[in-house]
C-alpha cells in the first residue's frame, strides 16, 4: 500500500515539473523601454517576459509625438513632420494648364509657385456666344473664334454661319467649323461567324454578339467554349 502511494506521488510530481513553465532568458542588453504599463524594463525581451508591450524606446516617461498643433507657417508654406520635427516646408504643386494658356512660376519666401496665364484672363468684357473676348493694344473687343479645327481621316471640314437658340443668323454672324463625317453602315461588311458586325464610334467592326448563359435543366450543368474568340454556352 505505502509502495503504491509513493509511485503515485512520483508521477504527479513528474507531470507537475513538466508542465511548469519555462524559465524567461534574455540577453544581457542594455537598452531600456518603456512598457505599456509607465514602467522601465532593461530591453524589450525583459517586458515581453512579463507579457508587458513596448510602448517607446528609452526610459519612461515617453517623449510626446510631435504635432503641427500651434506651429505658425506663413504661406505658401506648410507644417509638416520632417525627421522627427515640425517644420515649415514648401508644398509641392502641380498645376495643369489649358492648351491656349502658359504655365508660369513665382517664387514666394523661397517656395516655387506655378500658375496658368492664359489670354481671356485680362480681358473682363462679355460677350454673347460664340464670340470670346480679346485684349489688344489696351482695348477689349468681343471677335469671333478661330475657325479651325482637326478632324479624323476620312471626315471633312466644313464651315458655316452661327445660329442663335431660335434658328437664326444673328447681326455679324461668326463663321464656324465642323467636322462632317461619312455615315458608316455594315452593308458590306462580311464577319466570319459567329461574329457581327455593330457600329463602334461611327465605324463598322466585327465583334462577338452578346449572349446570355442559359438556365440549365436539373441533372445538366452550364458549360462553355471559344469559336473565332467568342464566347459560347451550352447545357450538357
């Protein structure tokens, strides 16, 4: 009896020393954190050790993060963190001008500032549609548009007199321009099937009908396969 106690009291003994947790070792470093819990430990393995999370490196307390809270920037300049600090640097912008204006910089307290300078800016009058307004030799006058215009192959350029909302020649009618193009059509067009030919931006174009995946009785499933790099389905 006394036999059978002691073995039993070896194994709980046996089991307890296994399931006993391992001792925390850490390097013999020396560089001090600071815990989530406002307390100093050796490094970072030491509060990991007590389940502790870093909060910041160094000693407690933490120094505070810095803020462009207060900072007073004269523009065009802007806060900004730089490398730990606040700062007034420049901003960076970037400007798009229209195809009749010209993108100019200045430079305000040392920071680049690009702008557009375009030819109706200086020129306050207005004018009735479709004549714009031009500044020359100090006197603004409202002068008809250009008459140009760029148009695709195939199309002509054709001019003609503006006409008002109700259909007329207004006094000193503007002379303006269009593009005239042909209407295209899929007469004689011929598309190896299972292609067709559809119209896409006022031209023919062999291109794959639209098809809807059929519902697919009990027992069968939807399948499909490629004809002429078109898509097809089936039941099967």
């Amino acid at each position: 009896m006394r036999v059978g106690v002691l073995i039993w009291m070896g194994l709980m003994l046996m089991v307890s020393t296994a399931s006993a947790k391992k001792p925390c070792v850490c390097p013999a470093v020396n560089k001090p954190v600071c815990g989530q819990d406002d307390k100093t430990y050796k490094n970072a393995c030491r509060a990991g050790c007590k389940n502790v999370g870093v909060l910041c490196e160094g000693r407690c307390p933490c120094a505070k993060l810095p803020t462009c809270k207060g900072m007073d920037c004269s523009k065009p300049k802007q806060c900004r963190i730089v490398q730990g600090k606040a700062r007034c640097v420049c901003p960076r912008l970037v400007v798009k001008c229209k195809p009749n204006c010209k993108r100019v910089v200045k430079v305000v307290k040392g920071c680049s500032v690009p702008s557009c300078r375009c030819p109706e800016s200086d020129c306050k009058r207005k004018c009735a549609k479709p004549r714009v307004c031009k500044k020359a030799l100090g006197i603004e006058r409202c002068v008809c548009p250009a008459a140009s215009i760029q148009c695709r192959a195939g199309c002509k350029v054709e001019f003609y007199k503006y006409k008002n909302k109700q259909g007329f020649h207004p006094v000193g009618a503007c002379m303006m321009a269009r593009c005239v193009c042909p209407k295209a059509s899929c007469k004689n067009i011929k598309c190896k099937r299972p292609r067709v030919c559809r119209l896409m931006n006022n031209s023919p174009a062999c291109l794959c009908p639209i098809l809807k995946p059929p519902v697919c009785p009990e027992g069968t499933e939807l399948r499909y396969w490629w004809d002429n790099g078109c898509r097809k389905f089936r039941c099967q």
